[in-house]
C-alpha cells in the first residue's frame, strides 16, 4: 500500500513542479462539462485533436485524482 501512494504522490507532485496539471485540466467550468456531456451522449463529440482532453476527460480525471488522495488518507488515519 505505501508504494501505492509513494507512487501516487510522486504523479501528483511531478505534475504540479512541470505545470502539467494546470496546463492540461484548467481552466474548467461546469457548463462546458455538462455542454460536452450531452455532446458525448448524441455522439457529437469532436476528436480533431486526440492530445487535447475534452472537458468530461479534464473533470473526470481531476475527480479520480483527488478521489484517490482522499482514500489513502482515510486509509492512513485508520
């Protein structure tokens, strides 16, 4: 488990020192989510640039990262 969150912190820690993190997630607003959300389920979805995250990727995988740092401290404090 520690080399779970040793493994973790440092993805989390290399991506705010490079900038990544802002860079690639931010900036993010619950309009363009829900507007690309409902996109994505009429199939209308642009993919013209595969590097580039939609914003239902952007939030989902800020969701799953903090998700993620939430659990292993829960799990430290038991």
């Amino acid at each position: 488990m520690w080399l779970l969150a040793a493994n973790g912190l440092v993805y989390l820690m290399l991506n705010i020192a490079s900038g990544r993190l802002f860079r690639k997630f931010f900036p993010l607003s619950a309009s363009a989510v829900m507007r690309d959300a409902f996109a994505a389920l009429r199939g209308q979805l642009s993919h013209a640039d595969p590097r580039q995250y939609n914003n239902v990727q952007r939030f989902a995988y800020l969701f799953v990262m903090l998700d993620i740092v939430l659990l292993v401290l829960s799990g430290l404090v038991l």
